[in-house]
C-alpha cells in the first residue's frame, strides 16, 4: 500500500507544533531527532526534530521536520507532499516521473533509517519526498 501525506518543514518549533497537532486532533505523535540517526553534524541540531508523525485514530497521518540550519526554509512554501509504502517499483516511478523535468533535492537512495529515501522539486515548484519501506520496516 502506498500513502500520500503532507509534510510540513519548521525551523525549530516541529516538537510544539506536533503537540499542538496531538491536542487538536489526538492520535499518537512519533519522533526522531538528529542525534537519533547521526543526521548532522552540528551538535546544536541534535535535538531538532528528524522526522515525526501523527498518526490519529481516525487514519490520518501528518508529518513534519525542523529544517536543518544549512537548508532554506521560506514561510508558505515549508510543507512538501510525501509518498510513502513498501511497493519499490511504484515508489521508483513515482519518484522518476515527478522528477522529469524538475530537480532532484536528494537522489533516492538507502538512508540511515534503512528504507530508500530521495527528494525532489517537481516542474511546478512542488516538493515531493519519496520513502519505500525497507525490510522490516513498517510503511508511514
């Protein structure tokens, strides 16, 4: 199964936004942090928010991130849309038609996590992140 959600970028408020997510529509808020996966090398960044996910018991899913310092973030464009699931062919095609004729941010590739991750701009200014679900690992 794949699944498609937003994915919304902060600069360091990711961890009190994703409360305020988690009190407005409840469910259940998952987080990783930097330091978690070793993902930077500025010790300041250890505690920024990785990757989180809200997941309501309804079935929605939001997501977010802090930005990392090195990287621009620009309000109003700080939200990408994700693709995510364990079908590797379909993942891969998504990835590569939506990047023809945009720019690939991060090619998709085996990331720390263990699953395959990549980034891109499609032709329209949209950000797409793109996460096929390694062994054993469960899809979100």
């Amino acid at each position: 199964m794949t699944s498609l959600n937003l994915y919304l970028s902060f600069r360091d408020s990711a961890r009190a936004a994703m409360d305020l997510y988690e009190s407005v529509f409840g469910g259940t808020v998952t987080r990783s942090t930097f330091a978690d996966f070793h993902a930077s090398e500025d010790p300041a960044e250890g505690e920024k928010i990785m990757h989180s996910a809200l997941t309501t018991d309804s079935g929605m899913v939001l997501m977010a991130a802090d930005t990392p310092n090195s990287m621009e973030l620009t309000p109003g464009s700080n939200f990408s849309v994700s693709l995510s699931g364990d079908d590797e062919a379909e993942l891969t095609g998504y990835f590569e038609k939506l990047s023809a004729g945009g720019t690939v941010v991060q090619p998709l590739a085996k990331a720390p996590w263990g699953d395959s991750f990549g980034m891109l701009v499609d032709p329209f200014g949209v950000n797409w992140l793109v996460n096929i679900a390694g062994p054993g690992s469960s899809p979100a």
